[in-house]
C-alpha cells in the first residue's frame, strides 16, 4: 500500500489514481486546524455517494500513517466514534491540538470546514 509522504497538487481528479490513492491525496491537502466530511471528501476524489468507502479507506490505514486522518470527521461536526472510546479521545486530542474547539462534543462546521480556494 502506498501511501502519500510528499507534498501533492491540488485538484487531483483521476489522472491514473485509483480511489484509495484518490482518498489519501485528498486527506493529505487538509489543511490544519481544519477538517473535511467523509463525504466532503468523497466528492473531491470524484466518488460522489461514497462517505462510507472514505470511512473504510480511513479505518484501514496503517497504524504509522503521516496522512492527517483525524481531520475528516462527519458532517455533523462530531466524531464518528464512540465518545470515550480510546480513538474518539485520541482523534479530538489531535483535532484540539490544531486549534479546533469543541463545545459539548461538536465543533463548528462552519468555521473549521475545509473550503478549497
């Protein structure tokens, strides 16, 4: 499995990638301190209807990734998670250190979302 470790354009649409690589370029160009929705994501990879794949091809990655997995969260502004759990309370740690701030377990979409220029 590859996995992006390099700086990648934006806008990568297709062009030979199959849809893991598709996912993984995209999850690489959120920027910090911001966050997509897996199904945010799974239009910008050209998969639109496919959030659910985006959360597979997340829960799936190695447990050394350099992507910035914790930034794609769902469309609520919640962690997909259980809350509590030892993932959602290590993907909110990572989201906080990025200056995101959740209020009773969500967070703003609005201000936090990820809007290409």
């Amino acid at each position: 499995m590859i996995i992006p470790d390099f700086p990648v354009h934006k806008c990568v649409r297709g062009h030979g990638l199959n849809s893991k690589e598709r996912i993984w370029q995209i999850v690489y160009q959120i920027p910090l301190g911001k966050v997509a929705s897996y199904g945010q994501v799974a239009k910008m990879a050209d998969l639109p209807g496919y959030a659910r794949y985006v959360g597979y091809v997340m829960k799936n990655l190695p447990g050394d990734t350099r992507l910035p997995w914790y930034r794609v969260v769902n469309a609520q502004g919640r962690i997909s998670f259980q809350p509590g759990t030892s993932q959602y309370l290590r993907q909110k740690s990572l989201l906080e250190a990025e200056g995101v701030v959740f209020i009773e377990g969500r967070f703003s979409m609005r201000q936090y979302q990820w809007q290409l220029d």
